[in-house]
C-alpha cells in the first residue's frame, strides 16, 4: 500500500468533512519475540500490525481519533469522530500545526539485514545468553532469556503540505537469572539493544553483566540511617534524569507545575552536570529525523556545566509560550497525542575513571538498583528504595539492600561531585556514573 | 518503535525488558460488517453484546493452530472503543477517540506457547495467525479440539445508564463540575488536571475445549489532581475513581467528592516536613494503601513465577508464611469494581480467591498454562492488556480481609512512627521478595495521635517480613483504583482496612532525632 498517497488523502478528507488543518499520523510494522527458558523456546510471537492517528482542528478546537482497521469504511468512521469530538474542546489560538519540511540528516536507523538474520540464529542468540549466565555455580535458575525485534514505517502528512516518513529497526536480547545460597534469593538480568542486528553485544558480556548482577547480591547486609555518599551507577541514571526530563517540559512550566519553572538562567546543578537531548545521533535509539508532528529533531542541550538552558516544547506549547518548537514532540504511537518528550536524553561524559570515583570514597553507597518514582517533577522531592554495595575506606565492602535514599533535587544536584567517563551512548536515557555527596540513607 | 521501557509500577523484571512492540495501546475499530453490537441496557442485567463470527471460522482456526501438534488453541477477539477528554487550566484541551480491534490466535504445547495477532479480522487472517502460532507446536502429541459451543458465565456487572447513550455533553459537565470544586476549596489551589476516559470493549473468546464466549463491558476511569502552591512548596494531589458501569458511577460518588477529595490532599501537604528515616512502625489508612498487599504479596502470589519456581513463595503452600490476623483474597466477583470482567480473558469464571487465610498460604492465582504447571485449579486471573498480548497472570481485586480492631484505637496503640493516609504506588521483585511503596500524604504518629504532616517518603521491606509483621487489621475495608503494569497493563482495585506494621524501612530526608 502506498502509505505516503494514503496519509495525503486522509488529510484530505479530514478538510472536506470541515477541519481547518488535519493531520495524519500513520504506522506499520511487524514484530518478533522469542523467550527461551531452561534452553527451550517458551515463547514465539509474531505479528504484524498498523494504525493511523488524525488530528484535527476545527475552528481553533483540536481532537483526535486514531484507527487500526484501514478499510475505507472504518477510516470515514474514524475521522468523523475525530471531527466530530472536536466540539468538546475549547477554542485555542495555539492550536496550530508545524510548517517546516525540512528533515533532520539522521543515519543509522534500519538494518536492512535484520529481515534476513535466520530464525535460528535469533532463537540461538537467546539460547547461548542464558546458557552462559547459568555457567556460575552460584547461578541456580533461569527466569528466562529472549530475543525480540521490530521494524516499522511512520509517515507523517499534514494540511501544511508535510509529508514525511521514515523506517526503523530495533534488536535487542537479555536475559534474568536468580542466584541461591541456603534461604536467600537475588536476581539479575541483562539486556542489549541495537539498531543493527551485527551490532549487538556478544551472549558472553551480557551473561556475565546478569549473572554478576544476581550472585553480588547474595549476603546483603543492613547499615544504619546515617548520611553519606551516594554512587549513581548508569543502570540507575533514570531516577536522576527522568525528574529533570519532566521539569523541562515547557507545558509544565507554563502551569507552574514543575520545580525548574523559574529557573532558566540559572544554576541548578554544579558544575560537572551538563545534559543534553539529541534527535539526530546516527543510530540512536530514540533518534529519528523528524518528531512526533514533523518538526526536524535537534542536539540541545538542556543544563550546561550546571546551568539550565532549555526547555523542551512542541507546536503548540512553543506558541503558548513565545518560542519555536524545540522539535520535541512526542507520541506513545499512533494512537497518542502528540505530548512532549525527550529523544536521546543524557549526562555528558566525565573526566573520572569510575574506579577512581570507588577508591575516593571514605564511606558510601555505591547503587546499583533504585525504586520509586525518582524526583518528583512538581516540587523536586525525591525518595526512593535503594539497594547495591556499600563502600568503606574507597573499596567495595558488602552488598547492602532494603536501604532508602531521599533528598531534595536542588541539594542532590549541586552536590554531584563527580562524574565519570563510562557514558554509553547505545542507551538512550542514561548517564555515566557519578556521586552526589552526603544523602540521607535510611536503614536500620 | 522502541524497546519497551517504560517505567513501570511493578518491577517484574523478565517480562519488563524482554518486551518489545508497536506501542501497546486500546484503541479499537468497530467493522461494521464483522461485528453486530446488540445494546441492551436494562437494569439489573448485565450488558451483553457479541461480536458476531460465524463459528465455523473459529473451529477452522483452531484446527489450524493446532495442525503441527499441540494440546490447547485459544482465539481472542476484541474490539475497543474509547473516549478520553482531558480538562487542564479550566480548559478543555484535547480529545481522543480510539477505535481498536483484532484479534490473537494462541497454540500451547507443554510449556511452550505460540502467538500471532492481527488488526484485521478475516476468516484469512485468523488462518494466517494460526499457522504462525502453529509452529511453536511441531512434532508435539496432538490434542483433538471439540468444536466451539456458547456458554455463559455468571456476571456481576450491571448497567443503568449505558454509556452509548450518554452525549458528550454529560461527560464534559461532569468534568467542569471537579475542576470547579477544586479551585473553590481553597486559593492556594492553583490548577486542576481531569481525565475523563471511559470505553467500551467487546471481547469474544474460543478455545480447543469447545468453549465460546461473547461479552461487551463499559469501563469508566476518572482522575482529578490537584495542584496546590504554597510558600516555596508544590504538592500534587490526585484523586481516581473508576469501576465497570455506566454513567451512574457519578450518581454513587459525585465529581465534587473526588475534587474535593484532592485538593483536600493538595492543602495539607503543602505543610509538610521532611518525613525521618529509618525503621518504623507504620499504620497504613484502609483504602488504596491495598497497593502494599498487591506489591508486596500480590505479585509473589502470581501463578508463572511459581511455575518457574522462581517465586519467592515457591514451596510454601499449606505453611504459615504470616500472622495469625491476615487474611488476603483476590476477588474478581466484586460487583462493577475495576478489577471485575466476570471471566477472565480467557474467558475463565472470575471468584472470590482466599490467597491466604489467617496467615496461612491456600492458593496461587493462575491461568490456563500456569494452573496446567502446577497441576492446579483455574482461579480466573488470566488475563491480558489486549489481543496484542499474551494472557498471564494478574489480579483482579485484591485486599487484605477485614479484621476487628477499630481504626482510632490502632492510631492511639501506636507510640510512634509514620501514618500513612495515601500511596501512590509501589513495585516488587518477586523473586527476592523486596518491595517498595511511596508515600502520598503522610503523618508523624507521636503518642497515639497523627501530627505534623510529612513529605513522600519510600517504604521498602521484604514481603515475608511485613506479612508476619501486621499485627493490627482494622474492621474499615475500603479499595482503591489502580493500573498494574507487569509489561503490560492491567486495570486493578487494591483494598485494605486500616492495618498497622512494626518495623517498616522508612526513606526520609532526615534522620531521626
């Protein structure tokens, strides 16, 4: 089918049937999962799927529908509703869609080959990853390993002459084992996702990674409430990041609903901590060449050697506010809004060896797993479960869990003292290991 | 398309990362040629709509599905369609639509299961994914499949005001009537966030038992935040209230009351202090502080990790694993509740579950190929996001079961620790048994009595412990509206009476005087 004539004529349509500007967000791909358990496949899944999502504005009022049956008859339905819906929203001279055709110059996102990797080949990778996790003797369960993949298209047209698509795969295999020893418990898993299928890590380095994950666990100790320091290991940068991601949503800002809305200019964190947004990183995993409604993505960065810089908006949220688009609109699919999220989102890369960051550590808390919601992006408080090593005289000494951390934004971010040099850019939401001196840690 | 990795409420962590698909999503098409939808609203019956295939197909299909060898096929279809109004700065800002439909063709052959899906609802179609979930089955033994029959099950869902019927008029009144409530409670109210979001799903399942089943079920699902801005201080409240009915929802527990509700929480918290850390008691107020038991115990008790025996309370059916005063249950027969579709979806009876009674473990919650494993009754919670998914193991209702202390005298039994009056949410590692939950809105409990109201803090143990450790369970059984996430969705209602817990991990920002 050809997609590109299909989202024009949509558009089409949505005019004739009294839109003023329409816009038509079309899918198709396919995908593949495979779960083995105990060197037997457990589970195979494969499915192709599609679905097209229709904004429309009519007379400053915004609604929309979205549709996974393309028949001609459920199309009409769909945008009529879509029209339809529109009475229920309140008239907004914001509501306007983008009019740039320009595309951002992304590589790297489709492996052409990934279609041609043999089945048992896939289904091997997944077999080998947990047969290598099981090796250690301390090692005694598989919870399972798998091997998945997709490749969509996304095409994209609107009432402003847009048409614009692209194509993307994605790979990626894990696998969680649990570790045993008398009454204890503890697991670990691994994963590795890819754009290129021959890009992926080897079995052997994330079986270690899950494996290790599981037995360091074994023999945790309790520590008292006390404030020390605290090691952010890149497997926990979310619960840092993830905060700051939602108080730079321009929307937010605008509502007075996040803890960064008057701080533009200003210094938020010190001044190791610079954070950047990139759109355009040849084979990135959230890279792509234009966002959730068009717009061509962008490198910005965000808070610069502590100070924020940037906030993040889409069409309609830039009018609101006075600004461009930042190209940052952004869609849980075809049959989401166009909100406001980040692409690759990460903590520029350090000086410090993380060893180095170990060894200067009198006393600590080395993480390695947190829960919880991560700093709260309305007022800035953060809390959450804490588990990982704790750290004596600069050496790892035991493994400690069921501890919790808590603090303020504000006061973490300043007191991040160092950072390391162990960025790694195939995550797209990741950060390298860094400290924050003296946090509250709850304990016994 | 991405690698799922979404943040999720729950941290199971194989099915978290090894997931990956188009966005999962419930948006649903009505076909007019494939699918009759019959409308009956009368009271005291439950809405009954199917989805009309001739038969024929489904047996068709499963024979395939089953053509290389296997012992069970199942077919799912659904159809969604849904409504979500999104009310912001008094404004209306957006509304959604969602027309979604296909269908799922499942093979199981010993622990091995095959999948395919479709969006596009054909005899060919159907065909087509039954070959492709055949494969997973080849040169297994063969079950014979009996051919499908329409059956019934037992509902307890009734609808008075069909939402079919309701003009959108009636939704967007009900939605300005929260949003005004809450900026008439107090000026430090600044802004009101409301969701409306309700649909209605049809779903039909046929299986190689010779079962069919039909149904249509209307969800509503209404949330109200509040934001209250006080002197360098933000507090986000939030407020839901949700249930498989029609309109009449609003008739039980107004807009007004949720508003109010929220903002309510949003006032308070804005004079909150840094909450201490470090072990305390805690008492946990009767409502959606249910989340605990569905974290801490509730996950644990699900049927696939038990299979695997990875599950913490592998091994431990018939012992004692809590105290004398708890009793959990898992009920997917409370009427019109969240949690509640009357069968599963796969289209097993949902019942009342005593998961454990009087601190000792009786049951596990399963599905088809769980309770197969463990050679173990069906217990109806096999269920899935949508025909996209795989059906596992999920809750339905759960809650801690009503005990005999009076919740004031629990309070003033308590020297002190941490009150707590609302969670947000919480996740588990059922392997290892360590689980955790924040805080909403928090007090310090100090010789009996709640006082000075304390910022959101993590409560974390490991779920044998604090099971043994509940030693006060209040008469006052009240639940509260949730969304489990266990790589996929799944709408749940978590319950408890008020109940006290000795020696909780509390994550404070300051240490304890």
């Amino acid at each position: 089918m050809d997609y590109i004539a299909l989202t024009k004529k949509l558009v089409k349509g949505c005019l004739d049937k009294g839109a003023d500007q329409a816009e038509a967000y079309l899918e198709n791909g396919r995908n593949l999962q495979i779960e083995v358990r105990n060197g037997e496949i457990e589970t195979v899944q494969e499915a192709a799927s599609h679905g097209v999502g229709f904004r429309v504005f009519v007379r400053g009022r915004m609604a929309f529908a979205s549709c996974n049956d393309f028949s001609e008859g459920a199309l009409k339905n769909a945008m009529n509703k879509a029209i339809g819906f529109a009475a229920n929203t309140t008239v907004d001279e914001n509501n306007v869609l983008p009019d740039d055709k320009g595309l951002a110059d992304v590589s790297g996102l489709y492996d052409p080959q990934i279609a041609q990797v043999s089945m048992d080949q896939k289904i091997e990778l997944a077999k080998q990853v947990e047969k290598l996790a099981m090796k250690d003797s301390r090692i005694t369960k598989s919870a399972g390993s798998g091997y998945n993949e997709g490749e969509a298209e996304v095409y994209l047209a609107n009432s402003n002459g847009l048409s614009k698509s692209y194509r993307e795969t994605v790979c990626s295999f894990g696998v969680y084992v649990v570790a045993e020893k008398g009454d204890q418990k503890s697991s670990g898993g691994e994963n590795c996702s890819r754009r290129y299928f021959q890009e992926l890590k080897t079995p052997q380095e994330v079986a270690e990674k899950a494996a290790r994950d599981a037995y360091e666990m074994l023999d945790t100790r309790m520590v008292k409430t006390q404030k020390a320091d605290v090691i952010f290991n890149p497997d926990v940068a979310r619960s840092v990041l993830g905060g700051i991601l939602a108080g730079v949503n321009g929307e937010r800002v605008l509502q007075g609903a996040s803890f960064l809305a008057d701080m533009m200019d200003q210094k938020i964190a010190s001044d190791l901590v610079t954070i950047i947004d990139d759109g355009t990183r040849s084979k990135g995993l959230a890279s792509k060449p234009f966002d959730g409604e068009g717009l061509p993505t962008q490198k910005r960065t965000i808070i610069d050697k502590g100070v924020l810089k940037g906030f993040m908006y889409n069409t309609i949220v830039a009018k609101r506010a006075g600004v461009q688009s930042t190209g940052n609109a952004s869609r849980g699919g075809f049959r989401s809004l166009p909100g406001i999220g980040a692409h690759n989102f990460f903590m520029e890369v350090g000086p410090v060896d993380p060893e180095d960051i170990i060894k200067a550590t009198k006393k600590g808390l080395y993480l390695r797993g947190v829960t919880g919601y991560g700093i709260i992006p309305v007022n800035g408080n953060f809390s959450g479960g804490a588990s990982g090593f704790w750290i004596e005289n600069g050496k790892i000494a035991f493994p400690v869990k069921g501890l919790t951390i808590a603090g303020s934004a504000f006061e973490m971010l300043n007191a991040i003292d160092m950072v390391g040099n162990d960025l790694d850019l195939n995550r797209s939401f990741t950060a390298p290991t860094f400290r924050i001196k003296s946090m509250q840690i709850g304990g016994e | 398309m991405k690698t799922n990795k979404k943040f999720f409420a729950d941290d199971i962590p194989r099915r978290k990362f090894l997931q990956m698909s188009l966005k999962g999503g419930i948006a649903m098409a009505a076909t007019p040629a494939l699918l009759t939808q019959l409308l009956s609203c009368k009271k005291a019956t439950s809405v009954g709509a199917k989805l009309e295939l001739d038969p024929q197909i489904y047996n068709r299909t499963i024979q395939k599905a089953l053509e290389k060898g296997g012992e069970f096929a199942d077919v799912y279809v659904e159809n969604r369609i849904s409504r979500n109004i999104i009310m912001e700065e008094s404004k209306f800002k957006s509304a959604v639509f969602g027309i979604n439909q296909g269908a799922g063709v499942r093979v199981i052959s010993g622990d091995k299961t095959g999948f395919a899906y479709t969006d596009d609802i054909t005899e060919e179609t159907l065909i087509n994914a039954a070959e492709v979930a055949s494969y997973v089955a080849r040169g297994t033994d063969k079950v014979p499949p009996v051919d499908v029959k329409e059956q019934n099950r037992e509902s307890y869902i009734t609808v008075n005001l069909p939402l079919e019927e309701i003009a959108d008029e009636k939704r967007l009144e009900v939605m300005q009537r929260a949003n005004q409530a809450a900026l008439d409670y107090d000026p430090k109210i600044k802004m009101a966030f409301i969701s409306y979001y309700d649909e209605v799903r049809g779903r039909t399942i046929a299986n190689s038992e010779g079962l069919q089943l039909s149904d249509e079920l209307p969800l509503m699902f209404f949330i109200v935040q509040t934001l209250g801005v006080g002197n360098n201080t933000r507090h986000m409240g939030r407020e839901r209230l949700s249930k498989h009915s029609g309109f009449e929802m609003f008739d039980v527990v107004t807009p007004e009351e949720v508003a109010r509700t929220c903002a309510r929480e949003s006032i308070v918290m804005l004079e909150a202090t840094d909450c201490p850390a470090g072990k305390m008691d805690v008492v946990i107020q009767n409502g959606w502080g249910g989340v605990l038991v569905h974290e801490a115990v509730g996950h644990p008790l699900e049927g696939d990790s038990i299979a695997k025996k990875i599950g913490v309370f592998t091994g431990k059916l018939g012992q004692k694993v809590a105290s004398d005063v708890f009793t959990m249950v898992d009920d997917g027969s409370l009427p019109n509740f969240r949690g509640t579709t009357n069968f599963d979806d796969e289209g097993t009876q949902m019942k009342k579950n005593v998961l454990i009674n009087k601190g000792v473990l009786e049951k596990y919650m399963t599905d088809i190929l769980s309770a197969k494993q463990l050679n173990m009754e069906r217990t109806g919670n096999g269920r899935r996001e949508s025909f996209r998914h795989l059906p596992i193991p999920r809750m339905t209702n759960t809650y801690i079961d009503k005990g005999t202390d009076k919740p004031e005298d629990i309070l003033a039994s308590s020297k002190s620790g941490i009150y707590v009056q609302s969670l947000s949410g919480g996740s588990v590692n059922s392997t290892t048994g360590m689980f955790n939950f924040t805080c909403r809105e928090a007090y310090l409990i100090e010789n009996g009595k709640k006082t000075t109201p304390v910022k959101g803090a993590t409560l974390i143990g490991n779920c044998l412990d604090i099971i043994s450790n509940i030693d006060a369970v209040g008469e006052d059984l009240a639940f509260g509206p949730g969304i489990c996430g266990k790589g996929q969705m799944a709408e749940v209602s978590a319950g408890q009476p008020t109940v006290r817990i000795r020696g909780i991990n509390v994550g404070g920002s300051r240490a304890r005087g």
